[in-house]
C-alpha cells in the first residue's frame, strides 16, 4: 500500500491539524463528500487514517490518494459504515461531472433538439418504445443496460459505482448528441426523481427539450411473463432479472412531479404507444 503517494493536496491537508481535517477540506469533490456524511472534528489517528485512505485509492485503482480518499478514510475509521460512505462518494463524484456538461456551450440550432426519456420498471415496454420511436426519430437510443454490459468485461463495476457510472455515461452521450443539435432517446429505469430532473436541466441548459415517457403495465401477470420469458441479447449483460428485482425496482419508484406522459403497455399496442408519443411531440401520423 505504500506504493500509492499522497497528491500534493493531500499531504497539505495532512500538514495541519488531523482533528478538523473534514472542516478544511475546501471545495471539490471532497468538501461536498464531507458535507454529504455529516464528518464533524473527531481525534483520529493519523496513521490509521492516511492507512485507511491508502486502501481506498488502492480499492478505486486510483495512483494517488486525493482529498476525497483522505475525507472517506475519516468516516471509515470514524464509524460510518462503509458501504454507504462508499456509494456516497461515488454519488458525489458523478455530481460533480454531471455539473461538468451541464456547463458546456449550449447547442446554436435553430430547432432545439429533443432529449425523449423513456423510464419504467423492467417489463413495461420501455425499451420496445423507446426503439421505436428511434426508428421514426431516426434518432440514436442510448440505454442504461447497453452501457453497463460493454463495462462488465473491463471489472470497473461495482455495487457502489455502477447507477452512478452508467447514468453519467449516459449523461455524456445525451450531451454531445444536444449540442449537434440532434434529437436523441434515453432508455433508462430513472427511478430516481433526481435522475430525471438531472435530464431535464441537462436538456434545458444546453439548448434542448425535454419530453419524459414513464411506462407501466397494469397487468401484472402479463409484465411477469415478459421479464421471466425473454433474452435480451445484450452483449456483457443479463438476459433478463428477476421478479423480485422488478418488485424492488417498483419500491424504490419516487413520484415523477414534473410534466411527462403516462404509457401503459397493458392497454395501448406498441405501434399506437408510438403515435401517441409522436402526436405529443408534434410529428403527424404517417
């Protein structure tokens, strides 16, 4: 472990007193960690602290042990425990980059492109909707689930990583389709209320404009034999999940506030599921 220096940053920070470390912590990914878990001045031991971060920067195959390391050593050896302080940080850091392209030139087009997300639980229809209207947009569909499996042969993934890791890809891709000024589909769970306001803002901020599709399925028997019955084909991915996960998935679903159409895949055949989000955004039927 001794292998992995302290960056300059780092060191500086180790150069005052240890006890208030979380509270000299200045800007960055660091100052919003410390924040985020609460840290407050607490005698630690400064070998067992730059140990634990070293570990850290070792577990992230980082090359040098950063504030950020030094600020998610403090809560490990401090009592937080680890796998939420872990998923902490990777949240943030994902923030942090989303800020990033949320800051760039917004698109010059003279029609803002469309940024159309497609969200729901396993077993909805999303990704058949979400194709199909890539086929009629002749737009590009960039998915949660194609993005993880081209991930899986490289080992980055892990529990803590891999929501905020496929969403920032996304977010990348969705970014630099809006500034050529052109429409693009998101195919993504987006259960989260945060993820789909961060669309919206990313849309917004960079000249687009944001059209959210939640879809659903009333008939429950029917969506089980969905997920249970197919194989995606996805490369590095899955074939499918399980029930359970689907009804977890549906657990963690956070109220969708903000305007955005209601597809339910129980009662509208896919082809007209089609026409009526191409009706919304304005394109006639043909």
């Amino acid at each position: 472990m001794a292998d992995v220096p302290l960056h300059e940053s780092s060191a500086h920070l180790l150069d005052g007193p240890v006890r208030d470390l979380p509270d000299r912590v200045a800007g960055g990914v660091a100052a919003t960690l410390a924040a985020r878990l609460g840290l407050r001045p607490a005698d630690v031991d400064r070998s067992a602290l730059v140990t634990a971060a070293i570990a850290e920067a070792e577990r992230l195959s980082d090359v040098v042990v950063r504030p950020e390391h030094l600020v998610l050593a403090w809560a490990l050896v401090t009592g937080v425990p680890p796998a939420p302080a872990r998923e902490a940080l990777q949240v943030v850091v994902a923030e942090h980059a989303h800020a990033d392209y949320e800051n760039l030139t917004p698109c010059p087009a003279a029609k803002p492109p469309l940024v159309v997300l497609v969200a729901g639980v396993p077993g909805t229809g999303k990704s058949t909707l979400a194709e199909g209207l890539a086929r009629r947009l002749r737009a590009p569909v960039f998915s949660v689930d194609w993005h993880l499996g081209a991930l899986v042969p490289f080992g980055v993934l892990r529990e803590d990583n891999a929501v905020p890791l496929a969403e920032l890809t996304l977010t990348a891709a969705t970014a630099r389709q809006v500034r050529l000024g052109l429409d693009v589909i998101v195919d993504a769970t987006a259960h989260r209320a945060e993820t789909r306001a961060r669309w919206r803002s990313l849309a917004a901020k960079l000249g687009g404009v944001f059209v959210g599709v939640k879809c659903v399925c009333s008939d429950e028997r029917a969506q089980r034999e969905r997920v249970e019955g197919r194989s995606r084909g996805i490369p590095g991915w899955h074939p499918t999940v399980s029930w359970e996960h689907v009804q977890r998935m549906r657990a963690l679903w956070e109220p969708w506030d903000e305007p955005h159409l209601v597809i339910d895949s129980a009662v509208v055949p896919q082809a007209a599921a089609v026409k009526e989000v191409l009706a919304h955004l304005g394109f006639t039927a043909g």
